[in-house]
C-alpha cells in the first residue's frame, strides 16, 4: 500500500488498514485518520504518535498492557499478532536456548511485577543478548522513566510497522524510526 491508497481510503478504512501498528489498539489509528490527508510517512507517524501521546495515562497503560511478553510461552505457541511474530522471530527469540529463555522470563516477570506492564522494546536490529541485557538494566529504572521509555518503544515499533506498511515512500528519513 502506498501513503496515496491510504489517504484515498475513508476514516474509518483508513484507520483499519493501520490497526496492526500499534498492538491491540486501534484506537489510536481511527483518532489519527481523522487528521487525513498525510503528506508523509513522519506526519501520519507523528499525528499517530500525538494521539498516543496525549491520551490519558490509563489508556496509555492499557496500551502497554496489550503489548505480548518477549520469548513468551504464547509467542512458541504461535498466539500473537502476525507482527509480533516476525518482529520476535527476526530478533532470533523463537530460537532462545533453554539459558536464555530462563533468563529472560525471569525478567519479563520481575519487569511486569515492578511496572505493570511487560517489557517493551523495538528489537529490529538487536539480538537476543542486547535485548536480554536491556531488560536487564531497564529495570533498574523508576516507574515513572520506564513508562515513558516503554510509550517511546512503542512508538518506535510503529514507525517500524508504519515502514513495512507503506514501504518506499518517498521523503521521508529512515533516521526518524528512532527519534519520537
């Protein structure tokens, strides 16, 4: 699909061709297609983002929460979202070992245990190892950073599904998938 398909969709067909960007919350997207036409891939990033951005913290803790936990039991048994599923299969977490699998379910339950969430993270170009240390360190953070560090990953990961979505889109700067 190209970012001219899109705008030349209604609202509301709009807003479900962009449901799978943010996990479990079309919300976000039917908010941001009322803001149509975009002109670029950063400006509908950014009117999807501003939608994240200025919702009230329990909607913003209900998107954390529909997030899947990494290298989860769910995830080898093949429940998550078809997006999930490539993003953790490309990090290499459907071939943790037995170590790396302990490891990083101990993590993900002392992360959810002590923020309430799972643990976010856009893993395009990290391995299992980085992704494990980051977990790691990211919780040694207090709730309020680690909140607003996992609202940033989010927004990451969609900028990431965004691109794969309307891949080759023209004048927009790849750079910005890392910048909220």
């Amino acid at each position: 699909m190209t970012l001219a398909e899109l705008n030349a969709l209604e609202p509301w067909r709009c807003a479900a061709a962009l449901a799978g960007v943010f996990e479990h919350s079309p919300w976000i997207a039917a908010l941001a297609c009322d803001r149509q036409p975009f002109r670029t891939i950063d400006e509908l990033h950014g009117a999807l983002v501003e939608v994240m951005d200025s919702a009230p913290a329990d909607a913003q803790l209900a998107l954390l929460r529909a997030h899947p936990k990494l290298a989860s039991k769910a995830a080898m048994r093949g429940e998550l979202s078809a997006e999930s599923t490539i993003e953790q299969e490309s990090a290499g977490l459907t071939r943790c070992t037995a170590a790396e699998f302990a490891r990083l379910c101990a993590l993900n339950h002392a992360y959810q245990a002590k923020f309430g969430f799972p643990f976010i993270i856009a893993v395009k170009g990290l391995s299992r190892t980085e992704i494990i240390e980051r977990c790691a360190e990211r919780l040694e953070r207090d709730a309020a950073t680690e909140f607003a560090a996992a609202l940033a990953e989010v927004a990451r990961i969609a900028r990431f599904r965004l691109e794969a979505l309307l891949e080759g889109e023209p004048g927009d700067s790849p750079a910005r998938a890392t910048v909220r």
